[in-house]
C-alpha cells in the first residue's frame, strides 16, 4: 500500500483502476456539487445564521472523528493477527450493543438532554478509539460495545438537538432549519473524503509497532483512531461551552413527563409502528437497505484484500464518499425536477441490487483484474445509491413519523436491521453469499416500497424536510450515511 495519499501503488495491478476510477469520481463530484450546492431562497437572518455556525462546526469535529475511523477497523484487526472469524464476532458485539442499547437510548437522549447525549456520544468514542491500541480481543470487545452504544447516539441526538434549537426555542423558520440541514449533509460528505485522505497520511507516518511485551500498539492503523481522539475531544468541549441544553418537545421537560418510564416511551413507539402501515414498510425498507450496508462495511476490506492486490484503503474509502455524494446531489437534481422520494428511493434500491449482483457474480469466477475491476465498480455503485438512499428515506420518515417520538422510533428501526447483520456475520458465509444476500434484501425493499406509492407519498405528511425543514419540530431524520456503518464499526 503506498504511503503517499494522493497515489495509488503502480506496482498493484489494480493500481490504475482505483486511480482511474478516483479521478473520475472526482470530476463528475465537482460538477454535481456545483450543480446542487445548497441554496437558500432568501437572506438568512441573524439568529438562523448563529445557530448555522453554531450547530455546523460542532457537527463537522464529531463526525469527522467518525470518518475517520472507517476504512481501518478491519484492517487493523487484521493486522493484529485476528481470523475472519474473530473479527467478526468483535463486528457482532458492536451492532448487538447498537441493536440492545440503542432501543432505549433514544429515548434517553430524549429524557436526559440531547446535548448531554452528545457529550455521552463523544466521551464513548473516545474510549471505543482508546481499546483499538490493544491486540487484545476482550479489551478490543469492550470498545465495540461502547462504540454500538455511540453510534445510536450519533443518529438520535445532534439532529434531535437541532431541531428543538431552531423550532422549540427560536422560532426559526422552516427555510431556515432546512437550509442548515443541506449544509450539514453537503458538508458531511466533504469531510468523509478529506477524513479518507488524511487517514491514509497518517497510517504512513510509521507502522504498527509493538510496544515492549504488552499488548499495546502504536502507529500504523492505529494512527486515524488517535486523530478521531483528538477531533471528538474538541468536539466535546465546543458542546460544553457553546451548547445550551434542550429536551426536545415542550412536554419534555414537564414534571410530569419525567414520571414516564423509558420503557414505556419505547412501548409508545413499538405501537406507534404496529398500528401504522406507512411505518412497517419503512421499517422493512430501513432494515434491507441499511442491513445491506452494515455487511458491506465488514466485507469490503477483505474483498478488495487478496493476493493479487492491496489497496490504500483511505483512498479507497474516499472514492466511496465520492461515489456518495453523487448520490446525494443527484437527489437534489431530480428531486428540484419534480421526482419523488419514494421513486428515488425505489431507484436505489434497485440500483444497489444489481450493483451486489455483480460483484457476487464477480466472486464466482476466477480472481483477476477484469474480475477486481467489477467487484470494485459495483462497490462504487452501491455508494452511489446509498447517496441517493438516504435523503430520500429521510425525506419519506421525516413526514411519517410523530415527533413525539421520533428518537425513539428511529432507534427501533435500528432493532431488525441489526438483527439481519447479526445473521449474516454469525452465519459465517462465503463473500458469494454475502452478496446474493443483500440482493435479495434490496430486491425486497424495491417491491415492497410500492406499498408506499400504493397510498399516495402526500398521504406521508405535509411538507418535504430536505427543501423545506420540519414542521412542528420534526427532524430530516437518521441521515445515515457510510459514517454511520462505519460508526458501528468501531
């Protein structure tokens, strides 16, 4: 793997593809942003402004610490001389304690303070990166808890903090609060690939090295998790001193909502989802597209790792980000000329079942570099459609679901998808497998979305939270993205 970023190594016989590909990736992303960069239709007042720096620079530092992490965890337990067997056990801790935790923490968040769930976010980060120094499996285990419990974090609370920031106690208008949150997820995708980059420059400072007879480890791939440390340090303290703390919804913060028990809050959602259609296919669709996705984080590594090529995985992973946000620009392209989001999201699922049949095809014959070439191209698709995936669930979640309980619904979607990981990395299948398995799910959730368009998508509520922002306090919604597979990763 070369130690320089902004080259491939020529000596890999796959070396010009991931270069030829990445520079492609990189024109066609330009030129997409600069046609959907985001806009705002009026002038910005002085409040909405404030809260836009406010929310964006702290949201930059903490997810760039997850970023950052990504395309090194499996390479890292690799490295530490772990089967694929073990490393996907510690995989399955992480998205058992997001499946276990992450039903209650929403509502935690919701009970506690969305800006103390933020500090919780960072504080668990910081230790889940600590654990990566050791090649030791049961300290390594303890991290991928802690970061299970993180990740769920990160998709219920800043949004949730956001949101009741600009509609509970300033009064923003809907313009405003959707114009902060184009940002947010335009910028998200900038620092993923900045965050690949300069991953890749600090995995070549020095290698892993041993330290004396412990398990300790420093440099190496270890190096991207000590600088995730340093940005969700920095992350921690701009929430301290710049945030105020918020409980959501008004009621929130009564005395008598603080006698409602956690339990029942999710007792409230789980019966919110069982009695509504809408819901239960959004939650099918969720659990197939971002199932699909979690697996994809554990195989991708080694799949692109074999003995006729060894990428630099930063730039691989960067490639990927690039890939994704023309995902997401072509959603607001089409979406600006009057498509909807349930046909972009039908789209995407579609899109990504055939980019996974042809890597499992890919898979069944012999290796070469044809063979790598379209492993790799149908990677890129599949980011590509997880681009276009996510604002349009967001989109078609943020009408459906009650504020009132929006954290707690979004982490009990969390339950199944976790659960199809958790059958794919215990069942310990073949790469082939693996990837007829996401087809079939993706294949799924594109028939299963007609259901949606059965009812009508004005039937999903008022408004569309991308162009528009939230009425009456609802969130755009877990935008999830590769961050967020890779946050669970950890």
């Amino acid at each position: 793997m070369t130690t320089n970023p902004f080259k491939f190594n020529k000596e890999d016989p796959m070396g010009v593809q991931y270069a030829t590909l990445f520079y492609f990736l990189l024109l066609i992303t330009i030129v997409l942003a600069w046609a959907s960069q985001p806009k705002v239709e009026k002038a910005l007042g002085a409040e909405a402004r404030r809260l836009k720096w406010l929310y964006l620079a702290v949201w930059y530092v903490c997810v760039a610490g997850d970023w950052l992490q990504g395309p090194y965890v499996y390479a890292l337990y690799d490295a530490y001389g772990f089967s694929r067997h073990e490393i996907s056990q510690l995989f399955v801790a992480g998205f058992g304690s997001s499946m276990f935790f992450g039903t209650f923490v929403g509502s935690f968040a919701d009970k506690i303070g969305r800006k103390r769930g933020c500090q919780l976010y960072c504080v668990l980060y910081i230790a889940s990166c600590c654990t990566k120094h050791f090649a030791n499996y049961w300290v390594l285990m303890v991290g991928r808890v802690t970061g299970g419990i993180a990740t769920s974090l990160l998709f219920s609370g800043f949004e949730s903090w956001l949101v009741s920031e600009a509609c509970e106690k300033r009064r923003l208008d809907k313009d405003a609060l959707g114009h902060i949150f184009a940002l947010m997820w335009f910028g998200n995708s900038l620092v993923a690939i900045i965050a690949g980059i300069l991953g890749d420059v600090t995995v070549g400072f020095g290698g892993l090295t041993k330290l004396g007879e412990t398990a300790f480890h420093v440099g190496g791939f270890c190096s991207p998790f000590d600088l995730a440390i340093l940005l969700l340090v920095v992350g921690l303290l701009l929430i301290s001193f710049l945030w105020e703390e918020n409980y959501g919804t008004s009621e929130a913060s009564q005395p008598g909502s603080e006698q409602e028990g956690l339990a029942k809050q999710v007792m409230d959602g789980a019966q919110a989802i069982a009695s509504s259609k809408k819901l239960m296919i959004i939650m099918g669709m969720v659990a197939c597209f971002e199932g699909s996705m979690y697996t994809f984080v554990f195989n991708w590594t080694p799949a692109l790792s074999n003995k006729l090529s060894t990428p630099a995985f930063g730039m691989v992973f960067a490639s990927f980000m690039m890939a994704y946000m023309c995902g997401s620009s072509t959603f607001d392209i089409l979406r600006g000329r009057g498509a909807s989001a349930i046909q972009l999201a039908q789209l995407a699922f579609f899109l990504g079942a055939a980019a996974f049949l042809v890597a499992g095809i890919a898979f069944m014959v012999s290796l070469s570099v044809t063979t790598m070439g379209l492993i790799y191209s149908g990677f890129i698709l599949f980011e590509f459609c997880c681009g276009l995936y996510f604002p349009s669930v967001s989109t078609i979640k943020g009408q459906a679901v009650p504020e009132s309980i929006r954290s707690t619904v979004y982490n009990i979607y969390r339950v199944p998808m976790n659960a199809i990981v958790l059958g794919v990395l215990l069942g310990n299948i073949t790469m082939t497998s693996v990837f007829v398995t996401c087809f079939v799910l993706l294949t799924w959730a594109g028939l299963s979305i007609r259901g949606l368009k059965e009812e009508g998508e004005k039937d999903l509520g008022a408004f569309d939270v991308l162009t528009a922002g939230p009425i009456l306090g609802g969130a755009k919604g877990d935008v999830e993205s590769y961050g967020a597979a890779t946050a669970t990763a950890q």
